[in-house]
C-alpha cells in the first residue's frame, strides 16, 4: 500500500495493481479481494455525499455575510431547487438580491415568502423597503400597513412608512409615525430628528427645534442636529443662536456647516 511518502494518490496506486491481477492465474481470486476491500478503503466505491437544502442555505448566509453576494445567491438557489417551498431561503435570497440592488428580483423573492406564509411580517417589510428604493411609496406604505397590522408594536415598520409618507409630502402622516415611534421607543434619536424635519417642512419651527433639542439631548455628538437647529434658529432670527450652533456643527465635522457660517456669521 502506497505509504505517506507516495508520489502517487491511491487511486493511482490501485489502478496500477488491478492490472497485476490479470497475471496472476490462480491467485486472481485472491488477489480480486484484496483489490476490493483496498477500493472500499479508499473510498473509490463510497456513496458522494449530496448537500442538502439546509446545507446550501447556511452556505448561502455565510457567503453573504463574507459580502460573496453572488456565491450566496447560487447557494441559495441550489437550496430552493432542493426545496422549494423553504421560504427562508427565498427571503434570504431576496436580501442578497436587494444589496446588489436587483430590487425588482428582490421583491419577487419576497413575493413568494409571503405566498408561502402570509403573516411573514419580515417578507412584507422587506418588500416595502424595495418598493420604496424603485421609488414606488405608496406601494411600500401598503406593505408597512400589513406589517403593522401583523405586528402594532413593530418599530421599524412604523419608521420606514414614516419616510414613505414623507417622500410622498405626507407631512403630517410622517409626524404620526415618527411620533409612534417615539412611544415605542422614547431613545430612538432618529425618530426625533426625522419628526423634526418634517416639522420644519410644516413652518413648526418651534416645534421643530424641540425635536432638534431632544437629539442632541440623546446624541451630544450629532453634527447633523446642530446644524438643522442652526437653520431652524437662523429662520427665526436668531442669528446667535444659530451661528453657536452651525459652530459646533463645523467642530463635529460639517463642512456645509462652515460655509454657511461664513455667508451668515461673519
């Protein structure tokens, strides 16, 4: 037997003895065992081991995860036409899709989770974040709205139909949401900046730098608060107020920050 320090692989090896045994006359049968068992040895006559769906798909998510979106999506494919109806797999598939911005792949994917299970609330957040990235809002509201039916207390559900709102001029709407978030979530800085802003859009100016105040409250370090607070002050003449704060907006790393400093300020 072909020992550590071979140059040949077994496969080799053993091909090179089944040829001895045709000279070998009435010790053929022997001979014909020992080839056998050093086959099954090997492994030559061993069964290849399939992957299976669930071997595809935590490959697929690694794959993803490293950023191999394109290795993901062949994984998860290989996993769906293992089985189709893993609507995990679609789901995860639709992700990768949407982080290589094939949102209309993605939110076919996320089509067929929600064929799949119908209270995924996942799949129709998923989709209504795709619909808003091709710019359809109103379709992404109708997606958040099931989600929240789904879920009443879904944070992020209640954020992007927000935004939606606001992309679609919805001020008012768009403080609704913001303003749910904040019950849900009385931390959640982001909601007080984006309800600040849509307030602003409003003419609630005051309203609009309370909003400001609370980020920066829970934020210190958030130059773009201080520089939204600076407008804001600017607009209601208090050019103090607003250059202290366009200021330190500029010291945190505005750049917009100081040119407005040197239009306004100086």
């Amino acid at each position: 037997m072909a020992g550590k320090n071979s140059k040949f692989p077994n496969y080799f090896w053993l091909q090179i003895l089944s040829k001895k045994v045709l000279n070998l006359g009435n010790m053929k049968m022997t001979f014909n065992l020992t080839l056998i068992c050093l086959l099954i040895g090997t492994g030559i006559f061993a069964q290849t081991k399939i992957p299976t769906s669930i071997e595809y798909f935590n490959s697929g998510n690694a794959k993803s995860e490293s950023g191999d979106y394109g290795g993901a999506i062949q994984d998860y494919n290989k996993a769906i036409e293992l089985n189709p109806i893993d609507d995990k797999a679609h789901n995860n598939r639709g992700i990768t899709k949407a982080k290589l911005e094939d949102y209309r792949g993605a939110i076919q994917d996320f089509n067929k989770v929600i064929e799949l299970n119908p209270k995924n609330e996942g799949a129709y957040t998923n989709r209504g974040r795709a619909k808003s990235e091709l710019g359809d809002h109103r379709g992404a509201i109708q997606d958040y709205n099931k989600v929240i039916e789904i879920s009443p207390e879904f944070v992020y559900a209640y954020t992007q139909r927000g935004d939606a709102k606001y992309q679609l001029d919805d001020y008012r709407g768009a403080i609704q949401d913001f303003s749910k978030v904040i019950e849900l979530n009385p931390k959640e800085e982001d909601a007080y900046f984006n309800r600040g802003i849509a307030k602003f859009k409003l003419g609630d100016h005051r309203g609009a730098i309370q909003d400001f105040n609370k980020v920066i409250e829970l934020t210190p370090k958030n130059e773009g608060a201080y520089y939204v607070r600076g407008l804001t002050k600017s607009i209601l003449g208090d050019t103090n107020g607003a250059c202290l704060d366009l200021s330190k907006a500029g010291e945190l790393g505005s750049d917009k920050a100081y040119d407005m400093i040197k239009e306004y300020c100086n």
